[in-house]
C-alpha cells in the first residue's frame, strides 16, 4: 500500500515536472543559471536526474525516432506550446529502495 502512494506520488511528480517544463529552447534552472549538467529529450523537456534515471532504468538510455519528434513537435505547436520559455529543477540525488526484478516493469507486481 504504501509502495503504491509512493510510485503514485513519483509519477505525479514527474508528469507536473514535464508538464511544467514545456520545451524550453533556452532552459534555465529555477536560480536563473545555465544547468548544462540536466538530461533533456530532443524536445528539450528535463527528463529525471541522472542519479534516479540510473537507479530506476539501470542505464538504460531512451531511442528517440526521428518521426516520433517531428510528430511530438506538430502536435504541440498545434496546441502552441512549442518554445515555450521554461525553468530547469535542480537535479534530484535520492536513494531509492533496491527495485526487485531486471526492470521497472517486473518490479511492481513482484513487490506486490
């Protein structure tokens, strides 16, 4: 139970974060410094810090198609949130539980 309000509370965080985030082409952090050191899709959306990205997808590193962009870009200039200004968070360094299973995917229903 308390595992389930936990992932809830990621995911909420991380679906605010990136919506918070809409695809800044200058991105600042919130002090209003460059942060270089910030992972960023082709969109230029902050993804999760390296600290939890290493711990939750083991390394693993997202493949981004060429289409699925271009697509990704139409559709948000449709609803004109292309370019959008935005501010960076500081990068999150949290140690989480060990995760059972080879994958975020195993992990949930083996803990549940």
């Amino acid at each position: 139970m308390l595992c389930t309000a936990l992932c809830q509370g990621l995911f909420s965080l991380l679906r605010w974060t990136c919506l918070r985030r809409l695809y800044s082409t200058n991105p600042q952090s919130l002090q209003g410094e460059d942060s270089s050191d910030a992972r960023l899709n082709p969109l230029n959306i902050q993804m999760l810090s390296k600290n939890l990205h290493r711990q939750i997808f083991r390394g693993l590193e997202p493949n981004y198609r060429e289409e699925d962009v271009k697509r990704s870009i139409r559709h948000l200039q449709k609803h004109q949130l292309w370019g959008k200004e935005t501010s960076l968070l500081s990068d999150v360094e949290l140690k989480l539980p060990q995760m059972y299973g080879k994958n975020i995917d195993e992990h949930f229903p083996r803990l549940g």
